[in-house]
C-alpha cells in the first residue's frame, strides 16, 4: 500500500457509516461510492482490512513492550535498592549522633541518598559534634533522620 496514492480516510469513514441507512437506494450507493473511492486509489478491500490487520498486530507488540519495558523498571529499582549497602555495624542509636551523621553522609557521598544542601551542613556539624546536640540541634537531627528512614528505609533499620 506505500506505493498507491493514499485514500480519504474520512470520506470512506462517513461512506461506509452510510451503509446503516434504513434507505436500501442510499446504502447501496454508499458501498458503490467507497468501492469507488477504494479503486481509484489502486487499492482493493483487501488491502484496507490488511492495513487495520497490521495495525493491530503493531498495538499488541507495542503492548507487549510497553509491559517488558515496566518489568524491566520494576527490576531496575529492585535491583538499585538491593545495592544501597547495609550497615554491617550494630544498630547505631539515635544519641550515636556522629556515627549516624556520618553513616548518612557516607551514603550521600556515594549518591545512595539525597539531601539537601542545608541537611549536608548540618550532618557535617553534627559529625564532628563534641558532646549532646542542643535542643534545637537534636530537633532537627531527629527530623532528618526521620526522613531518612522513611525514604530510605530499607538502608536505616535504626
């Protein structure tokens, strides 16, 4: 069909909606019209039906593919979970402020997690922090690595 000038789509739509006339005169003429119209255009009713044929087999590859493609997503983020390492020490307690401060910037360093550029500074103070945190301090501790844990949770079993 690549070679043969191309049909009017729309006339043979609106022809062949025609053919549900309750006037037997107008359907038959309606038929003739697109049968017309079809070899004018050097294609048969064959190649019409073959085009939608092909068609639908094009939309269930697709499908098909689209399916493999969300597989292999689902996959890939399984697979970059499974790489974000666990911590091999003992649970760190929340009060280990520097080990856990520096346990998280390890990961951001590694691009295992995100943080902001507030949260960095702040758990760089925090990891070299000699002694308890301030109440202010350990309030914002608490929130990011709150957030940690519940974004990344499957790294943060503290």
């Amino acid at each position: 069909m690549a070679d043969r000038p191309n049909i009017d789509l729309k006339r043979l739509a609106k022809l062949l909606a025609m053919s549900s006339s309750t006037h037997d005169g107008e359907v038959v003429n309606a038929i003739r019209l697109a049968d017309s119209l079809l070899r004018k255009s050097g294609q048969t009713w064959d190649d019409v039906f073959h085009a939608f044929n092909e068609l639908e087999a094009a939309n269930s590859y697709a499908r098909s593919l689209l399916s493999e493609l969300n597989t292999a997503r689902a996959e890939i983020v399984r697979l970059k979970a499974d790489q974000i390492p666990r911590r091999t020490q003992p649970k760190l307690q929340l009060d280990e402020h520097q080990q856990v401060a520096e346990w998280a910037l390890d990961l951001y360093e590694q691009r295992k997690i995100f943080l902001s550029s507030f949260e960095e500074e702040f758990l760089e103070t925090v990891s070299d922090w000699e002694g308890d945190l301030t109440d202010k301090q350990q309030a914002v501790y608490e929130r990011i690595i709150e957030k940690l844990r519940v974004r990344y949770h499957k790294i943060y079993e503290g």
